[in-house]
C-alpha cells in the first residue's frame, strides 16, 4: 500500500509562496503519475498539476505560470511551488499518485493552504 505524506501548507498574505511537499513510502515517483487536487469549501476537487512517469506536466487553467510542479525520483517526493497566490487558491491540497492506466488511486492526507491578508 503506497502511503503518502504531504506538508508545507500554511497561510500566506495574497502574492506571497508556498512550497508543497508530497513523499512517497515507495520508489514510484518516476513510475507513477503524480499531481496534486485542491478542494475548497463548498466546491468540487479540481485538479490542480500533474506530472506523468514520463516527466511531461499539466497544469489547470487558473494557476499557469504561477505554480510548478517537479519531482525528486532520489528522495521519492512531488513538489508543487506556488507563487503569486491569491485568495482562490485557498483550499486543502491533496497528492496522488496513479499507475499509467492504472484502476487504484493513493491520496495523501491533504494540507491546508490559506490566501489571506
């Protein structure tokens, strides 16, 4: 069972970063398809980054050019840096990680992020 933790949450004044932190209990960083959903209060998890086994990335449409999302396969962790932060940012992040066509989904815990001045 791949278990996996995230940190480095927290509240931040609008414009200012985070960087989120997700490791993994096993080596399937570079294996796995891994990203990171949010969920807000009242609305629906969106998908927020991804970042597939082969390396290729995506990204939601209201966070392009202000979030990236890397992976380290050495330390098996998935970082989401995120700049320039607004207000509507503010939601739980969740990891996952997913085989390529794979049926089985693993969550992280979710960390609290919060946009407010």
């Amino acid at each position: 069972q791949v278990q996996l933790v995230e940190s480095g949450g927290g509240l931040v004044q609008p414009g200012g970063s985070l960087r989120l932190s997700c490791a993994a209990s096993e080596s399937i960083v570079s294996i796995y398809n891994m990203g990171w959903y949010r969920q807000a209060p009242g609305k629906q998890r969106e998908l927020v980054a991804v970042v597939r086994s082969g390396g290729s990335t995506n990204y939601a449409d209201p966070v392009k050019g202000r979030f990236t999302i890397s992976r380290d396969n050495a330390k098996n962790t998935v970082y989401l840096q995120m700049n320039s932060l607004k207000p509507e940012d503010t939601a739980v992040y969740y990891c996952y990680a997913r085989k390529p066509y794979g049926a089985i989904t693993y969550w992280g815990q979710g960390t609290q992020v919060t946009v407010s001045s």
